[in-house]
C-alpha cells in the first residue's frame, strides 16, 4: 500500500496527520460499509489505485461504523455519506455529497488539487535554482570581463617578482660581459652578482602564490624582452674572430640560461 493513505478511526489520529501534513493537500473520504456495503468497497478499491498515482497528497479515508468521534465534530456529514473533504494548510478547499457521481467526482476533484499542487511547487523550484544561479552566472560574467580586460591590456606592467627577474638577469649579463673584458673587475662583479643574487632570492621565497599566477601570465613577454636583450647585446660585439669566437660562445650560454629562465617561470 502506498505511503499517502491511511485509514482511522480515531479523531485524534485524524489531527496528527493533518498537523504532520499542514503543507500538503489532505482529501478526506467519510463513508459506512454497513449503510451501502457495495459503495464503501468500490470507494475503498478507487482510493488504493489513484493513491498510487497521486503521490503528492495525502488520501484519508473514514468509516463511520468504527470512527470514533467524542465530540461529534463529524455529526453533520456522518448524515450524508458518502462525503468528500479536501484541505490544505488547515482550511477547506473542496467538499463534495453527490452520492449517485460520487466515485468520478472524488477522483476528479483529487486529480486536479494534485495537479495545482504540483504546479506550484514546480514554480517554486524554478525560482529557486534560478535565484541560486544568478551568483554564478554574475561570477562568470566578472571572470569573463576581467580576461577581456587582460587580454584588450597586453602591455601590463611587470610586478617586483618580474623587475627581480629582469635584473638579476642584467647581473648575469653585466657579470659575464665584465668577464671578457678583464679578468680583475670579473672578480668583483661576480661578488655583487652573488650577493645581488642572494637578496633576490629571499624575495623570491617570500613572494605569494598569487603573483606566481600572474607571473606565468606574463612569462611570454618577459622572455621576448629578454630574448631581445640578447640579440642587442650580440649585434654590439667586437669584429675579430677570436672576439666572434667567444662571443658565440658566449651567445650559447645565455641560450641555454634563457632555456633555464622559460622552465622556470612556467614552473
């Protein structure tokens, strides 16, 4: 049998399922299987089918022969049986006593409450998604703009993590350059290169997770920089072979550092 129909015989059983069930619908069939046996039977076997279908209210039904009602709330209608009595939230929504329709007229009236019923209740959950949508949808649209805003801005600024990277790489170019040059300021450059290292390292360790994000947004054009760099600092070398030779050489190296640079800043 179905979970929304019951049967009782008490009216106190009665006001607990109308209280458990305020918010659904509660149809109500009186009847007397002693005052037309074939009727009671036939409303009974109705009431087991359509409860299976109409699963969103609740189907009472109530034998006068064996209800007992102490205070005779009932006594008007248990004078003119069968009776029909739909509720919903505590108030009276439908009643019907046309005993010769009476079985068609019950499921007509419960198949319509059902249908109003679930009507609302779907319009009320439209609008709830749709209300729980709309902070996403507002997200989206700022995520979309904001990428919009980035893409239309190609030319950002670096932030100091970037200025860090662009001058330690400047270091490593003014220490080797001063390498070739002579071999006594080499030793000096190279110890402001490594204590200029050391410090942009501690601010690297110090930097957050966000401006690693923002870093790996602009690596394209920090390596297009530096590449340029490169080749400016090529273009200027001397014109003997033996200059040409180191300088390739040299060329090589910073290829391979700029190689070195990339993975990082993917990373």
């Amino acid at each position: 049998m179905s979970k929304n129909i019951y049967r009782v015989n008490k009216k106190s059983d009665l006001d607990e399922i109308m209280k458990n069930n305020f918010y659904k619908p509660v149809c109500i069939i009186f009847t007397s299987k002693t005052s037309n046996t074939k009727l009671h039977t036939d409303i009974c076997n109705t009431l087991v089918t359509i409860s299976k279908q109409l699963t969103y209210i609740m189907i009472v039904l109530i034998d006068f022969d064996d209800f007992i009602d102490n205070n005779n709330f009932f006594q008007d209608i248990k004078n003119n049986i069968p009776f029909f009595l739909a509720f919903f939230k505590g108030k009276n929504i439908v009643s019907e006593q046309d005993k010769e329709n009476f079985i068609p007229l019950m499921v007509n009236h419960m198949d319509q409450i059902q249908s109003v019923y679930y009507n609302k209740l779907k319009v009320a959950f439209d609008q709830n998604q749709e209300q729980q949508n709309q902070p996403a949808q507002t997200t989206e649209s700022a995520q979309s703009a904001q990428s919009t805003q980035l893409n239309q801005n190609p030319d950002i600024k670096p932030n100091d993590q970037e200025l860090d990277n662009l001058n330690r790489e400047e270091d490593n170019k003014s220490n080797k350059s001063n390498d070739l040059s002579s071999s006594s300021s080499s030793s000096s450059s190279n110890s402001s290169c490594s204590t200029s290292r050391s410090s942009k390292s501690s601010k690297l360790s110090s930097s957050s997770e966000s401006e690693k994000k923002k870093k790996s947004k602009k690596n394209k054009d920090i390596s297009k920089d530096i590449s340029k760099d490169i080749s400016e600092e090529i273009n200027s070398s001397g014109s003997n072979d033996s200059d040409r030779i180191k300088k390739e050489k040299e060329k090589l190296k910073k290829i391979k550092e700029l190689q070195k640079l990339k993975e990082l800043l993917k990373n």
